[in-house]
C-alpha cells in the first residue's frame, strides 16, 4: 500500500485488490482509510470514538449513493483495525479542470456539483468540506469524495453552512469567474430541491456571511 495523504484523524493508501483482499485477477485501485489511534486519549474512548466515525462515514456514504450522489462505493468496513475500503475515483480534480475548459462549460460543470449538492443535501447529509479540490471529474460525471467530515444533519443551518464553505472555496481558488461560477451551482442546487429550497438556503447564507463580518468586526475593534 502507498501512503498518499495524512490528516489528523486518518492516514489514507492507495492499493488495490490483490493486496487488501488477495485476489489476483482484480487489479482494480482501492482507497484505504486508516482511522489512526490517538494516544491522548484514553484506549476505551479512542476505540469508541474511531469505530463511531468509521461506521458513520461508511453509512454516510451508502445513503448517498442510494439517493443518487457519485461517490465512493464501501468495498470493506473494518471494525477491528478501523479501516474503510472504498472505490478509487480515478479522473481530473475538478480545481484544475475548471480553469482549463471554456465557460460554458465550466458553468454546466458548476451546475452539475449543485445538483450533486442538492441530492447529498436531499438525503439528509451535510459533506462538511465542500472544495474543488474534493470533487473528481471521471467519465462524464462529478464525484464529491473524502467524506470524513460529512454528517447526517438535514437543517437549513448545516445546509447553508455547507454552501457557504463551498462559496468561500470558490472564491479563494477561482476568484475571477467564482460569482458566475456558484451562481450555476445554486441553478444546479435548484434543480433538485426547488426553487423555493434554493431561496432559503441563500436567505440562510446571507445571515451566515454577516455573522461572520460581525465577528471579524469585533475582533478587529
């Protein structure tokens, strides 16, 4: 297995099936997600808090995909070692893509992670770090992964909080174009959940954003 990222939580390979299962004919890529212990905790909580995390990510992302989402498929959830083995999404990150492709069709791009959004957001799950950087672009499709702050949470709240991060992202990776950008995002979000849907959740993002200035304000004083 080769190591290819390391987070606080988790340690995540790259394999494939041949060395996480021992059959020879699948050479098909897998991701492995490593909830690493943490000594600072006590054993028992440490133990209790990576099998909840794991368990939930894993359900997280079967409800996902029963509501339609391109994500990752759970290949394995191992309750032991605290792994999950998941489907390797091979494709071009979509932060890339989109500064690459004319603008048409970076916005029908746009529009497709909105109603990625807007079917994660229907099936009651907040992804908790929407960027660019966590979508793939593969065959045709947009894929959202790395699910490891994402949580079932169906409030408008959580929801505009979800949208207002991906804005930030936005604007901070593609700061030329990012307003048309995420104004295709919400047509896409709309497409899925309404119209009516889409207005409350901007309604909740607008609140959020001048909480956000109100505290910076304050800081600044």
């Amino acid at each position: 297995m080769k190591l290819i990222a390391q987070g606080a939580e988790a340690k995540i390979y790259e394999a494939d099936f041949e060395e996480v299962f021992g059959v020879p004919l699948l050479k098909e890529r897998v991701i492995v997600k490593h909830r690493i212990p943490k000594r600072y905790r006590i054993k028992e909580i440490d133990v209790k808090l990576r099998k909840e995390r794991t368990v939930r990510e894993a359900r997280i992302l079967h409800r996902a995909k029963e509501f339609g989402v391109n994500c990752p498929h759970v290949y394995e959830v191992d309750l032991r070692d605290m792994k999950l083995v998941m489907e390797y999404i091979e494709g071009q990150r979509l932060k890339e893509l989109l500064e690459s492709v004319p603008m048409e069709e970076r916005l029908e791009l746009c529009r497709e992670v909105g109603r990625q959004i807007g079917k994660l957001h229907k099936a009651g799950i907040v992804h908790g770090d929407l960027t660019t950087s966590n979508m793939i672009f593969r065959d045709g499709k947009v894929y959202l992964i790395d699910f490891g702050l994402a949580d079932f949470d169906s409030t408008l709240e959580a929801r505009g909080v979800d949208l207002h991060l991906l804005r930030r992202a936005m604007e901070s990776t593609h700061y030329t174009w990012f307003e048309r950008g995420f104004e295709a995002v919400l047509e896409g979000y709309a497409e899925v959940l309404g119209e009516e849907a889409r207005k409350e959740v901007e309604e909740k993002m607008r609140e959020i954003e001048s909480r956000g200035r109100y505290r910076e304000r304050s800081w600044l004083s």
